[in-house]
C-alpha cells in the first residue's frame, strides 16, 4: 500500500522546470533544487495519517491532534526530568574527552577545534541513547501521527556552546531527505529534546507554524557530497525570501521554551532554522527523526549518490519496539 | 568643576598594564585596549547623576531612577505613538533612494548593494530629525540622569532589513567612546528608539542588566581607522568570554520589545548586542548619544587621531534646548 495516496503525475525534474509532462522512469511529487524558481504548492500527504475514527486511540488528545495539524509542531515542556536527564548530560560531557569518537565519520568537529559540534547515528553509539528512541510514551505518539510503525532515519546531538555556537538557515527537512536521500512522501516526524536550559538567548529552535502544509520548491542543482558543505552551512535547500515571508507573515514564528528535558515534535515539512548563541549558556539538543516503514527510501531524487549511512539510515528499516 | 569626580590616579596605559603608576602626561581612569588580559573593576562614576535631594525634580520617578541605577536601562512601551512615528518612517523610506546621501560619508552601504544600512549623523541632515533630539520629554529624562545641560555626541539610523540584518558583538559603548574618541568618564546616555514594531526575531537590542556597574578593559591595539572596520563586524573591544559569563550568570540578559515608537534608554556602558535577524520584517531603530556638557571629548585614550566627526562629534558642544 506504499505511496497509495500520491497522485501518479510523473515530472521530469531535468527539464529546467518548464512545467512540462513526461512520462520518465523519474517519479518525483516535489521537484526541488530546479534552476528557476518556482512556485510553492500545497502538501500531498496528511499530517495525521491516521484516519479520524481511530484518532483517539493513542496517547495525544483530540486537541493535541489538532495543534500538531494546524501548526506542524507541539511542544512538551518538561517531557522528561531533569533526573531522566542527568544521565544522558553525563554521557554526552564523557563524549568530549572521546578520542575515537572523534574520529568517526558521523562526529563533525567545531572547525579550527577539538571540540565535538554534532555527533550523529547516537542510538547507533549508545545504549541509552538507543533506550531512549524506544521510550513507549514518545514511540506511542509518533506511530499515533503516522499510524504505522516507525524506525530511526536520523539520530543526532548538537552541541551549540555559549558565544560561538552558529545558528541554522530556514529549510525543511523533508526537502532535503527527499531530494538527497531519497525519502518518498510526508510521513515523518522529528524529535528535539534538550539537553540544556532553552530560553531566548542561547539559539532556541525556531518554527513557522502552519508551514508544513506547503512544499516550496528550492533553486540550485546538488553538487555530490553537498552534505559536507551543508552540514556546517546550509545554503542548497533554503527557501526563497518571498516565500519565507509569505509563510512568517501568515504564521509568524515561534520559539517554544522550557527546562533539560523538553521536547519538541515537529512534521518533516515544517519550515525550521535557529539563530546563534549569544550567551554563555550552551545549548545542547538532541535529536530522533521517526520515519514510516511505509515510506521507506528509494534513489534520492537530485540524481546523486546515497549519502552516508549516518545521515539517511538504509541499512535497518525493522520497526521500533517499545522498551 | 571638569571631571571634579575621578581619583587622581595617573597610569601609564602605554606600560603593557603592568599595573605600575607612573607620573606622565596621560591620564586613563578606564585603561582598555590592552596588550593581556586585566581584571574588570568597578565604575568610577555614579549612575544617576542628581544629588538625592533633588532626584525627584524631573519627569523621572524614584522607581525608575531606581531602575536605571539597578539595571542600566529603562524600557519605554510606545514612548511615541506610531502616529508620530509615521513622519520619520517615511523619510527614512525616502531616504533610500537619495543618491547624494550614498555619497556622504557617513553613510554606510551594504556591502556589495546600494542599500542603506547606517546613517550617521541623521539630526544634521533632517530638520525632523534635529526636533527629536530635542523634545522635551526625552531632553529632560537625560538632563535628569546626567544632571547637566547635554548635546548630541553621536546620532544615527541603523537598518536592520528582514534576513540580511546582521548582529552585533557584545560591547560598552563607553568602551569604545572612550579610548577612540576621548571621552573621560561615564556621563552619558543612549537612547534607542525601534521605527519598526520590535520582536524576538528580528535582532532586538540585548543588554546585559547590571553590566553598567563595571569597567571591563579589553585586550587588543587599535589599529588608525579602525572605525572603518569595527562599523561593519566590532572585534576590538569585545570583552572576555569570562568577564561576558560572569555578568550573564549575575543579570541575565534582557531584550524589551514593542511596537514602533517605543524606546530604550541605556547607560554609556551598559554590555549590549543583538542578534542577526532572521525573520522577514526589517527592524531600524534611530540612535541619539546624549553627553553630559561636563564630560566633552579630550584626546583619543588610545592614542590615534580622533575619529570623523559623524562619530564622535567636536563641532558643537552647545547644550541643547527643547523645542
């Protein structure tokens, strides 16, 4: 039943964006990285994708339900505690002093430092961390959303230390796991649990509400291996200004708040970026990307070659177990 | 009755801050520009300069003389109506497109575009401009802080547009007044007045609380025209992380919010930044240094020329009076 909900429209993204039809090998539902702008359109799949009578059977209300469609995010202050939390703090302070982390593939460095800026695949590092992804009240309302069951795309932990933490241009992250991993269809959602006290200053996560509900195509083709350049600076894959503004002026922005231990669930299409850390406290969130076993991936549609296992995991699509 | 305030404590600031008191022509009570690290001390001046006798002659009550003392700042909620806004707002517009503006020196463009993003001197070139620095209500809030007749050290527009507005550094403006442009102590005041409504996300002024009550020197000469440089990115007079650290940790970090028309009104050095914006609405604020007439400019501390009158102005140091 895959993709069951997709209109069969087959377009030839190589076609300079003319708009024209062709019948290709290539089926591709949102073109993006073209060589002309083009205009946005509304989102094919669902937000909740399970269906309105079975809607109440998981942990999310009605009202939750209906936040999560209409905004593209919810936000949970205090999910879990700050005891909850102290052993994750713990480990992450233990990965600084980690020298063969350090040299892994999947761990990127402050530039100019020893420091560890982001480590990816954790759940693949750590047993706790693995633990945590399984956590049945967080598993529960993904799968709630999806309705089916999920595994893990992408894990990650960000560091972004007081004063010299950089922030993050707009994008959605579906646009790129479409166009560079392969990712067919919307039925996918991010975790973001901070490590650290969140507040104004020190670079929160910041989210368009209601700007899931549209795809907006991106200008500029791919290079291979884009990811290296765009890890530290993402330029490919940012929306342009018109747009941008179309979807502030409509939604505004927000930046939710709270203690270590809260979270935010956000949709794979919801417009997100992040500003630097001006302040001395360093931010440091962690990060659980929830896909659809029905939404698996398949060649990434720029054209270029899989990126690393790290950053779009193809190598276990088995559905998560609660712990 | 000049400087009748400060200890008469002669130090050689040329001596690599060996701490050692030299008898010599240059008299620095706020050493800064440093060749290493030196120990933050504590103002030398007082905050509200009124005798508490008659500290509750002007428009300001004790509480908010209170709060300026406390903190460094005074927060003002649509201190003008947008309805009186609107006459400024649609020169500023107007001045965009005046080609013999650009030419001026102290007009700053944005790199690589013909757009504005700093005017200086703004109340010699308008007329409407001028009258603001001198209504009566603000004229007299500065008159009672500073408690003597003031003039305009330095005045500007800053534009801000939606995505492009970059940040600023953290800084004591008195920092920078006084080693690059000579002024010996800490009598003045800055007012802030937001054009456009202010927001969490398009870059508002951060200030550090409190940061007013000490003198942090800095490490770093200054090199001739660095104005030139530290106007577009400050890197010269940024305190220490640790000195930075310490009076978060201490005050926090405040940044007031509005609509169009509000204002704040912060101490000479009180720690202040912003952020980049990255939302789509444009954030301009206009800027009016108001000195005490008992703290005029001497030779630059730190030894170069003076900087160009757009900056640090020497022309007229005639008390201003309230139209």
């Amino acid at each position: 039943m895959k993709n069951m909900h997709y209109i069969h429209m087959l377009l030839d993204t190589n076609m300079e964006n003319t708009g024209e039809l062709l019948m290709t090998h290539t089926q591709d539902l949102f073109p993006t990285r073209l060589e002309r702008e083009a205009n946005m359109f509304e989102r094919l799949d669902p937000v909740i994708h399970t269906p309105e009578s079975r809607a109440t059977d998981g942990p999310l209300s009605r009202d939750r339900l209906r936040e999560f469609d209409d905004k593209g995010f919810l936000f949970f202050d205090s999910f879990f505690s700050r005891d909850e939390m102290d052993g994750f703090i713990q480990e992450l302070a233990e990965y600084q002093q980690n020298q063969a982390l350090k040299q892994e593939e999947g761990t990127i460095l402050e530039p100019g430092t020893e420091e560890i800026r982001t480590i990816f695949g954790i759940h693949e590092i750590s047993d706790r961390f693995d633990r945590l992804t399984r956590e049945p009240r967080l598993l529960k309302m993904v799968q709630q959303i999806l309705d089916s069951d999920v595994y893990i795309h992408q894990s990650r932990i960000n560091y972004k230390p007081g004063f010299k933490g950089k922030g993050f241009n707009w994008h959605s992250d579906f646009e790129t796991w479409h166009s560079e991993d392969g990712m067919p269809g919307m039925r996918c959602v991010s975790c973001s649990i901070v490590m650290t006290d969140n507040n104004e200053f020190n670079g929160p996560l910041m989210l368009i509400p209601g700007s899931h509900r549209n795809f907006i195509p991106c200008v500029g083709q791919t290079p291979e291996n884009n990811y290296r350049e765009s890890l530290k600076n993402q330029t490919l894959g940012v929306p342009g200004e018109q747009d941008l503004k179309r979807m502030m002026d409509r939604g505004f922005i927000e930046a939710p708040k709270g203690p270590a231990g809260s979270m935010i669930m956000f949709e794979c299409n919801t417009l997100h970026g992040s500003n630097s850390n001006m302040s001395c406290w360093p931010r440091s969130n962690l990060f659980f990307v929830y896909n659809s076993v029905e939404n698996t991936l398949e060649e990434p549609y720029c054209g270029n070659r899989p990126r690393p296992q790290f950053l779009a995991n193809r190598r276990s699509w088995a559905p998560l177990k609660p712990v």
